[in-house]
C-alpha cells in the first residue's frame, strides 16, 4: 500500500521527459511473459492492488525460482486484497500464503487466495504466532505500516524465523524520510539507519565494534537496495578466507 501524500506519478502536470521515461520503463501486458508478476499486475481485474511500477521486475528477478512451488510466503499489509490474488497466481496453488493487517475489515479476504490473520506487525507474539501456524516462512514481505519502529520490531522477530535460504523484503522505504512515519533524512531513528547498521555488521570482522543488531548474527548474507525497496538474503555466514595463487 503506498502511503497517500506520495508524489503522483499519474500527474498530467509532470515533466514530459518524465513521463517519456516512465513510459519506456513500462512493459506493457502483451510485451511480457505470461507467467510473470509484470504481466499479472497489469492484466489484473479483480481486488485493487497498488504498487509501483519499478518493484515489478524486481519481484520476478527474485523470485521467480519460487514459482509453481511449495513456498511459504507471509504478507505485511493485505489493505484490499489484490495482492494475495496475484501471489496465488504466480506462486500457485501448492504455495501456503498468509497475509496479515491490522485492519479488521481484511477478515472478508481470508481463505479467498490466501489465510489472512488480523494483528500488529509490532506485537513479536502475533508475528511469532503465524510464522509457527505456516510451519514455517521462506519470504516474508513487509508492505505494512511503513513505520521505521514497526519496520524493525517486524524484522527483528521474523527474520531469524526466516528459513536458510529465504528472503525477507521490505518495501516503500522512501518512507522512511518522514517524521510521520517516524524517520527523517539521516535520522538515528530510521530503518534505513538500521540497514546501514546491519551493513556494519556484515562487515564485523574488519572493524572492533561488534554486532549491533542480534538478529542477523551469522545468517545475513546479503543486501539488495532499489529505490525505496531492501532485499535481505539469509543463509550461513561463515568467516571469509582468501588464498593467494600462482607464481611470482
């Protein structure tokens, strides 16, 4: 769900080579892959989903090797449920999906595409709760509330849930630049402060400072940043070695 004082990129008033720009972004339906997220964005016609146009290649590009598979995936936010609708076409009917909200007029969606389950991303009893009733996650995506508090307290209690090998997304992170959403530019308070925390920790056997954030102790392997979107890929961490080869 994107938040409502967002800038309209559906602005008549906008800049021509902006709009030109954006245009040649968009792949239209026909352009693309039937079994592609873009393709099932745009030819979507039932609950209302709303996401920017730019997350769309990303989703395939990360994943796409979970298409047509068992996967657990768990959804921050549902808002109108059109989202679900298109993860149960892409991921298929073997996928377990849940969505939670703490809206509870999103009740009218649960057992549609997926299970919904009404409750706080911050309360770590709920999120722990409906981890353990999925067996398990593989992707947690956080299109939730978009507060950096929320953000992290969402983080610190499902990434380690996460499964070897899983990802855990967060989206709208441009968010994260406002005060009404507890951030501000360079603020302590920030989630992206806490990804820039997290990059120091990766990075701990360099520098005396230790780890600062527990919750990704040896298990955060990598950091994808797009506009307004962070990709965290879980796996073993192991200390890095180097090996010199070859002749003098």
């Amino acid at each position: 769900m994107l938040p409502k004082n967002i800038f309209n990129f559906f602005n008549p008033n906008r800049p021509k080579k902006l709009a030109t720009y954006e245009a040649s972004r968009i792949r239209r339906p026909e352009e693309n892959n039937p079994e592609t997220i873009e393709d099932l964005f745009w030819s979507h016609n039932g609950s209302v989903v709303h996401k920017w146009h730019h997350y769309l290649p990303i989703y395939d590009k990360y994943l796409k090797k979970y298409q047509n598979t068992p996967i657990k995936f768990l959804e921050i936010g549902v808002s109108q449920g059109g989202s679900l609708a298109i993860w149960r076409k892409f991921f298929g009917m073997e996928a377990i999906i849940y969505g939670i909200d703490i809206d509870p007029t999103c009740r009218k969606y649960d057992g549609l595409d997926g299970q919904v389950r009404i409750g706080s991303q911050d309360d770590p009893k709920f999120i722990t709760e409906v981890i353990k009733e999925m067996g398990g996650v593989d992707v947690v995506l956080d299109d939730g509330s978009h507060i950096s508090k929320h953000m992290r307290a969402t983080f610190d209690v499902a990434f380690p849930l996460l499964s070897d090998g899983g990802l855990y997304i967060v989206e709208d992170l441009h968010a994260t630049y406002w005060r009404s959403h507890g951030g501000g530019y360079n603020s302590s308070k920030s989630f992206l402060s806490d990804i820039a925390q997290m990059y120091n920790d990766m990075h701990h056997w360099y520098h005396d400072y230790g780890l600062k954030i527990p919750s990704t102790k040896d298990k955060l392997a990598a950091i994808h940043l797009y506009d307004s979107m962070a990709i965290f890929e879980k796996n073993t961490v192991v200390p890095p070695r180097h090996t010199k080869m070859g002749e003098n």
